[in-house]
C-alpha cells in the first residue's frame, strides 16, 4: 500500500491522515513558504473499478492460481436489479466495481488505488479511501509547473485504470504568510478547465481556510480547553518515535470516526480519557480470591457453582440462570 492512503487500514483513520496534512501545512507555514492543495474527486470511484484491471494488479501482488480465481468469481458473473414498493426492475449484470458492505471490497479497493502515486517525483499525495489531495510546497512559478505535471501523472493514471474524475468538483486550496509574493499560477483539470481557488475547503468533515494566520487553518470552533489540551498532546505524539502505540491504544469508535467535527471528536476524546480508572478492574472471581492462585479463582467458580471442571457431572435447576 501506498504511505499516503490512510483509508480501511489498521492504526490509521481519517483523524491520523488530518493530522499529517495539518503538520505538513504548520511546517511549510513556518518556514514562510507557501503550500499548494489540489482536491481531486473521483466520480463513483467504488463502483467504477475495472474488473480487468483490478485482477491483473492482484496477479502482479502474487495473488494468482486457486487464490486468484477465488478472487475472480467473487468480483464477476454478479447481478443486480432495483425493488421499489413491490415492483421489480429487470436482471443487469455487474461489470465493474468493489462488493461494496463486503468485508474483502475496501481492500480490494486499496489495491486498485495504491500505485495512484507511483509516477509522483514532485509532490505528496495522501488519500481517505477514494478522497485524495495533492499538495505541494510553491516558491516559484516552477514549482507550479511541477505541480501541474504531477497532476498529469495523476490524469494519466486515471486513463490508464479506466477511472473518471469530476472535474467540476476539483478545488484548490493556497496557504501563505506572505500573500504578496504568491506566483500567479493556476492548475487545469483533467477536461483543461481551470480548478476554482477556494476560500476554504471542507476536508473530512474539517473546514480548513486559507488563512494567514498558523492558529487559524481550519475552523475547530469552541473547545472544553482541556479537551484541546490532550488532543494536542495525542497529535504532538501520535508521530513519534513511539507514538503509534499511543494512537493506536485509542477505541476502535474513536480512532475510526468519520461523521463528526473536530470539537465533537474532542469532546469524545475527553470523555473517554475522563473514564479511564486509576486502577484496572478486576475479574469478578479473580477479585475474591485469597491469593493470586488460578486454582483459588477456579475453585471460587465452583464453589457459586457456575463452573463444571470436564468429567464432573452437574446437577442444576432448569429454572435457573448459571453463567460459565
């Protein structure tokens, strides 16, 4: 998988891919240098994968014989039809596109889409899934150049796997601290329009504004200031060292959340840091215990009687309740 694709893998989410844009934009920011992002948008990109193309990928993985035409039988021969207050549309068959509610679809996906950056030498692609940006740092009008070029790479990749684009909904989003200095530059499309710049550009549910102040790219609106305490804290660490480990100690709910904003994550996050007891909690039966023996635990069970070592024969009431 490509370092950029932040979508359907484990220790990663739509808040970890925010989080590297986020620092991306601050250290350009920082230095005074002004920084490009291109939103590109896929049209139906889950239902448009190429069956074809998406098979010869796997094989080139090392995903070939049975394993191969497992894959095969599971993407075609599919069919579909519409039922709408009891009337029923006729039988179509399916010729592209990812089983989507499927568990094996998103990485099947991900495989499709993970050499997307494969011809990229200029710029940093990062992608939620099918939501991808392009982003580069812009000094000169060279460099813009150079950010149109990779943007090519991107169009011909889309050719090449049979993938489209609207090419209406592309935007571009510029930060800088000296809009004085910005180089008159504009990107094209893949249909040769000019892509619209932005005041701001809602990313993942977060709306980040091309402002000039670092405090202010995106709107993270009203915040318990101990909330915004420990998500600072979770973002300063989450990419060091040992970071990772910190991330992913997080709830699956937490790090996987994709609806909200960033004050209602944080709010949640706050909560849950809230509810963390000072000490473990202990089993029920390990708790009673008089030492820390296994055998005292188990002899515990038997003793309220919800617990049958193999060979011993039970005799219960059938009206009661017993837990093992």
């Amino acid at each position: 998988m490509n370092d950029g694709q932040h979508g359907f893998r484990r220790g990663r989410s739509c808040l970890s891919q925010l989080l590297a844009h986020h620092d991306r934009l601050i250290t350009s920011l920082e230095l005074n240098t002004m920084i490009d992002v291109v939103y590109l948008d896929f049209s139906k990109a889950f239902d448009k994968v190429d069956h074809g193309v998406l098979l010869h990928k796997l094989r080139n993985l090392g995903i070939s014989g049975e394993l191969g035409l497992w894959v095969s039988a599971f993407l075609t021969n599919r069919t579909q039809f519409v039922a709408v207050s009891g009337a029923m549309s006729s039988v179509s068959s399916v010729l592209s596109g990812v089983p989507q509610g499927s568990v094996l679809g998103p990485l099947l996906f991900l495989v499709h889409i993970h050499d997307i950056d494969s011809n990229i030498t200029n710029s940093t692609v990062t992608s939620f899934a099918d939501d991808t940006r392009i982003t580069k740092v812009i000094n000169t009008n060279e460099d813009a150049v150079l950010l149109q070029n990779d943007l090519e790479e991107i169009y011909e990749w889309a050719n090449i796997n049979n993938m489209k684009f609207n090419n209406n909904k592309f935007d571009h989003l510029r930060y800088s601290t000296t809009p004085t200095h910005i180089p008159n530059a504009s990107y094209e499309a893949p249909d040769g329009s000019i892509i619209a710049t932005q005041p701001y550009v809602r990313d993942l549910d977060l709306r980040f504004h091309e402002h000039q102040r670092l405090g202010r790219l995106c709107n993270i609106g009203r915040v318990h200031p101990r909330a915004l305490t420990r998500v600072k804290t979770l973002k300063s660490n989450s990419f060091s060292i040992r970071g990772p480990a910190l991330f992913n100690s997080l709830p699956r709910n937490l790090r996987a959340l994709t609806n909200v904003t960033l004050d209602q994550f944080k709010a949640r996050l706050d909560q849950f840091l809230q509810d963390i007891p000072d000490e473990p909690h202990l089993p029920h039966y390990y708790s009673r215990a008089p030492t820390n023996s296994i055998i005292d635990w188990l002899a515990l069970r038997r003793a309220d009687g919800d617990f049958t070592h193999p060979g011993e024969a039970t005799h219960r009431d059938p009206g009661t309740q017993h837990h093992v």
